[in-house]
C-alpha cells in the first residue's frame, strides 16, 4: 500500500510543545542525575571540581570588575558609531 504525504502551510505557526517536567521537578531530577554521576564515576568528580572552580573565579573577576568599575548612564562619546545619518 503506497502512503500519501500531505504537507501544509499554517498560517500561525505552532508554539514548541511544552516539557512534561515544569518547575522545581526539573531542578531536582538534575541534582539527582549529577550526585549520581559524582558517585558513581571518580573522572567525573575532577571534571566537576575543575568546572565549579573555574565558575568561581569568573564570578569573582565579573564582581570585582563591575565592582571597581561600575556601569554608568552617562552619555556616550560617539552617538553615531557607524557613521549613519
């Protein structure tokens, strides 16, 4: 039996079907899978060590940068930068 494919244009296009998992769910099955993973695989301790730590010394630099040099409102020097009229 030969099928026939049918193809159709919607005019408003589909909003992407939404997880089965919604709100704090999600979070726990991720800490679940990521303790058991720190158990059960000794590679993957390091990896996760190296991954936090290089997660906190971003986050120290980001914080001591805006910290010591904050963002400001003022008017820019360039209001034009490309040159457009």
């Amino acid at each position: 039996m030969v099928g026939l494919l049918v193809f159709t244009m919607d005019s408003q296009p589909q909003a992407p079907k939404a997880s089965f998992l919604k709100g704090p769910a999600s979070l726990v099955i991720a800490i679940v899978v990521v303790a058991a993973l720190l158990i059960f695989l000794p590679a993957y301790r390091w990896i996760f060590a190296i991954s936090v730590g290089i997660g906190i010394i971003f986050a120290i630099a980001i914080y001591l940068w805006h910290k010591f040099n904050p963002i400001t409102d003022g008017e820019p020097d360039d209001k034009r930068p490309l040159g457009l009229e």
